[in-house]
C-alpha cells in the first residue's frame, strides 16, 4: 500500500449512501468518519467519535438538524460540528471550544470526496468538468486487497464500450496514484472508464468509478461491469492472499485546529467583534421590527444554542446585542430582530436607516447567558415585544425534537407581532395576546403560571415592567428561583457609582482599589485582567465571576434572588462593595 498521501482528494461514499435521516460509517486509511446529510441538503464529514466518551457517531441519531450521540445523548450542530446541549448539564451553554473535527466535502459525481489533510485549497481531481450526460456511476465495488495491488490490478481490465464479449482495443493509465483511467475502442464507438482506488485500510479497499461515453442502455452496461470487476476482485484477493502480512499502522486523527472549528480571536475585552457578515437581506417583519439575515463573508458561522446572543458593531461606531432567531439546522446564516427605538441612542436607528443588503458589520460569535434546559417536563416561554427573539429560538428547539412546550407571544396588535410565520408553524404550541392592558397582562401571567409542578420550566423576556410583575407572580405562586429564566432588555437600576473598595484576586495575586465612577470591570482590564464582557450594563451576565468573600451591592438585573442572597457571583460591570474589600476569582 502506498504511504497515506493526505494532500489528495478521494471518494469515501456514494451520494446514495447519505439517505435522509441516516448516518454513514465511512473509512480512509483507517481513519473513520461518520457522514451525514442534514435536511438542508449539507454533507457533514466528521471525525467518527463523541468527544466526552468516544463513541462512534456513525450509531448516531441524525435528526436533520443535528447528530445526537447515542450514549449520552451529546448533540452536535449540521454545519459547525460544534456541542449545542449537554443533557449531563441542562441549565450550562455548551462552550464554543467543544467541537469536533470536521473534513472537507465535495459532492460530485454521484460521490462524496473529501482531504483527509482538511485542506480546501485544491479542488478534488476529475471533477472540474461536469459528467457527460450519457455517463454511469458504478456500484462501489469492496476488495479485500491493498489499494496498491487493487490499483496495479486495475490497469489490466478490459471491456467492450457496448458492453458484450466481443475484444475491444483498451489502453490504460494511472493518471494519479490512487486512480486509473481505461479507454475502450471497437467498432466506431469509444468509451472511457475513470475508477478510484480507495484506501479503506491496509488490507482493504473500496473501488469506485463512471463510464462515460457510452451509446448502450445503462443497465447491460452497469450488468457486464458488474461481472467483469467481480472476476477482477476475485484475482486480486487471490494475489493478495500470497503476500505478507503488512505491519499495522494506526491512524492519524490530526487535532481539531482553531480555523476549522470557526472560533473568533480572543479579544482582550471579550467583547471584540472578530467576525465578518454580510447582509444578504432585510426586510420588515412587524411594524417597528426589521430582520436582518447575516452570512459569513467566507467559511461558515460559529455554534450557537438557543438563547444567544451576538454583538454588533455598527457603521457608527455603537456596540449592539442582538439575540439569535434561529431554528435547529439554520447554520448557513444568523436572523436577528432589531425594534425601532423611540427615541433610539442611536443602534436600532443606524441599523433600520443605514445599514442595508450587501453591507459587512462586524460582530461576535454568539454567547449565551440564557441557556434553554431540555429536560423539562413542560416548558412555557412568555414574550413580551421584541423578547420575543431569543424564546422563539428555543420554541423552534423543543418543538423539533417534539418535546413539551408553550409559547405565548404578547404584542401590541397583530401587526406588531414579529416572526409570524415562525410562530404560526409553532401551532398548536404557540398563542398569541394583543392588546392586553398593564392589569389584562398580569391577569394572563396568573393564568399562564399557575398550578406549578416540579419539572416545569418558565422563560420570560421582554420589557422591564412585565418581567418584573412576571417574576413577582411567580414567586407568590410557589415557584422557585431555579425554574424561573428571564432575559432584560436593559438594567433600568438607578446605579450608585460613588463608593470606593478594595478588590483582591485571588488567582492573580493582585490587590486593587476601585474609584468612584469607575467600575470593578474597568479596573480589571487597565491592570491587564481579562474578563469578557457584553452589554456593559448588567444585564446579560457575560462578566460574572465568583465571589469568594466579602458582601456586594448587585445592582444587575441578571442574577435572581437566590443569586443575590448566596453572595456567590458578583456582575463586574455595575455591582460594587458593601463591605471594604471583596474577594474574587479572578
């Protein structure tokens, strides 16, 4: 067998063996892969085992959308191959870095090719031209011999171009190591047959291959090949037999590098926009309320969950977060809803006024500090507005894989509603509420929450007002911190920036002061300590960090009540001291 030539391309499956819904066990030079069509239409290549406990993902669940490994239940996302949930830790966001190897794929041909180096600079060989249309793609053909002998064993075949007994002038060539080119001449027609050789591992191999040029009907053709390659296997296993046994070589898995896994470059302040889209369109989906769908300028997206969010950095200079709309499988963009202001500090006006289809913005990859549990008995999202954006991501979620939900959109009117045609596909699970006064809404929040159970779960998102009455109903009727998941728009807490304290961190062995009007989070970065952040005003919880000693003033709109009386976490954005000093993490 010839050394592993990494640099090349080679078919590793038949476009056949990607049925919908199916994962393929694939082999090349004893590497294993497990392919997959998404119901997109995309072909995904991995490396063939879950990263927590190794098993093969080829034993899979393909769902469409994502791959579930079978003994945890770990789900990989179509494109990214990134972790999208952990059932181990249903409240924890997956991190970006947990992601599996993935291989280049080119469907051609009637085969799916890939470069086991995971390079794309070079196009698969042959496949420049499209196939002409009389052309025959051959059933694969297994041998139980080394892809060198298979190869050496090719260059003697012969056949007719129609396809009977009869001799025919036949001249052969490999016109590149692992591939061998025939061309059969007799009586005025010509036909030229392509077969790849490809490697499966040191004692097998898998050829593959088209005929084209062809004047006879498809199936004596595809008959008499058929029977003319097996008399051709059956010799070279036999000489295969008379050889020795090759020295085992394991296989090389090359490491998960960092451009193929789409992770952004750490940015000093966590918040930097390393990314690059375009938007490829926008358009008005209620009143008020413009989506935008953003493309990656080359590659594909970063991994996002339900629940995420991304910042965006506008042509005039203003930072944004905005969360992600997407359903499962909708990898190949990002959706956000951007709600008009009034009156706008000037994000959501630049955004509806000035940006427009075919500008690049830069953002970031997505975080998500509202993680969606999946193990809930029920689930009830509650939307008020705009909210409406990261509780239709998790809707879309748990109603595609058919587990227990409600969602409950409330707006203005029916034309202010946002993403109606991604709620009405959510029917029955999804009920609409317009118009409903400051009291009305409190006595559906009533309604909606009562009777709690262990195993239920409530999301809430939306204005301020309504979060706070939703919390407070919640609360009265019995059910605890740890079901109760909201999302602020804005931290609307007056803060009180006057006092000075100590912080001391405790793994960087540093002690600090913190001035009046400058927050724990700027005196953390200008003494050279990254912390990431996002909103910058408490609310989405990118800059937690733990709190060792010491008691603080939250002043967040992130952490709920049993956060706050555990002391544990502290937003280094808005929250200061009580006591003279506070012991960090950091």
């Amino acid at each position: 067998m010839l050394n592993a030539p990494f640099d090349l391309w080679f078919p590793i499956a038949s476009s056949s063996d990607l049925a919908p819904r199916h994962v393929f066990h694939a082999q090349l030079f004893g590497q294993e892969y497990a392919a997959w069509r998404a119901d997109d239409g995309y072909v995904n290549l991995w490396e063939n085992r879950c990263l927590h406990r190794g098993v093969r993902l080829s034993i899979g669940i393909n769902d469409g959308a994502e791959l579930k490994c079978q003994y945890h239940g770990w789900r990989y996302a179509n494109r990214t191959a990134g972790c999208t949930y952990i059932p181990a830790h249903p409240a924890d966001a997956p991190a970006r870095t947990i992601c599996n190897n993935k291989f280049p794929v080119a469907e051609a041909h009637g085969m799916i090719w890939t470069r086991p180096d995971g390079r794309t600079d070079a196009p698969p060989p042959l496949l420049s031209e499209p196939l002409s249309d009389d052309a025959i793609v051959l059933r694969p053909l297994p041998v139980n011999a080394p892809s060198e002998l298979a190869a050496e064993v090719l260059l003697t075949y012969r056949f007719h171009p129609e396809g009977d007994n009869s001799s025919a002038a036949v001249t052969a060539s490999r016109v590149a190591p692992f591939t061998v080119s025939l061309t059969s001449e007799a009586g005025g027609h010509t036909a030229r047959l392509t077969l790849f050789v490809q490697p499966v591992d040191l004692g097998r191999t898998i050829i593959r291959g088209w005929l084209s040029g062809v004047t006879t009907p498809a199936v004596p053709l595809l008959q008499a090949h058929d029977a003319g390659l097996q008399v051709l296997r059956d010799r070279c296993e036999a000489l295969a037999r008379a050889l020795p046994r090759p020295e085992a070589t394991a296989p090389v898995y090359p490491p998960v590098p960092a451009e193929l896994a789409d992770l952004p470059a750490t940015a000093r302040s966590g918040g930097a926009a390393a990314l690059r889209v375009t938007v490829s369109r926008k358009w008005p989906v209620a009143q008020g309320v413009m989506a935008f769908e953003l493309r990656p300028l080359r590659g594909i997206l970063p991994t996002s969950q339900p629940g995420a969010h991304i910042d965006v950095t506008l042509p005039n200079g203003l930072v944004r977060q905005y969360s992600l709309v997407n359903a499962p499988g909708e990898t190949a963009h990002w959706v956000i809803g951007v709600k008009r202001e009034t009156p706008s500090g000037g994000g959501s006006a630049c955004l509806h006024d000035v940006v427009r289809e075919g500008d690049v913005l830069a953002v970031s990859a997505p975080r998500n500090n509202f993680p969606l549990r999946q193990d809930a008995s029920m689930t009830t999202f509650i939307a008020g507005g705009i909210g409406l954006t990261p509780l239709l991501a998790m809707a879309q979620t748990l109603h595609h894989r058919g587990l227990p939900f409600a969602l409950h959109a409330f707006a203005a009117s029916p034309a202010h509603l946002a993403f109606a045609d991604r709620i009405a596909a959510l029917r029955p699970h999804s009920r609409t509420h317009f118009g409903r006064t400051p009291d009305e809404t409190a006595t559906d929040l009533k309604d909606l929450l009562a009777g709690y159970a262990p195993g239920r779960h409530v999301y809430i998102c939306g204005p301020g007002p309504m979060l706070e009455t939703a919390r407070r109903i919640a609360a009265d009727l019995g059910w605890p911190d740890a079901a109760v998941h909201f999302e602020y728009f804005k931290n609307t807490t007056p803060l009180d920036l006057s006092s000075t304290f100590e912080i001391s961190l405790a793994r960087s062995a540093l002690t600090l002061t913190v001035p009046p009007g400058r927050s724990i989070l700027d005196v953390l970065r200008d003494n050279g300590v990254e912390v990431p952040s996002s909103c910058g005003q408490g609310a989405c919880g990118t800059c937690a960090v733990a709190l060792l000693e010491g008691e603080a003033l939250h002043q967040d709109v992130y952490l709920n009540a049993g956060d706050r009386r555990a002391n544990h976490t502290i937003l280094t954005c808005v929250s200061r001291a009580v006591s003279p000093c506070l012991v960090l993490d950091v």
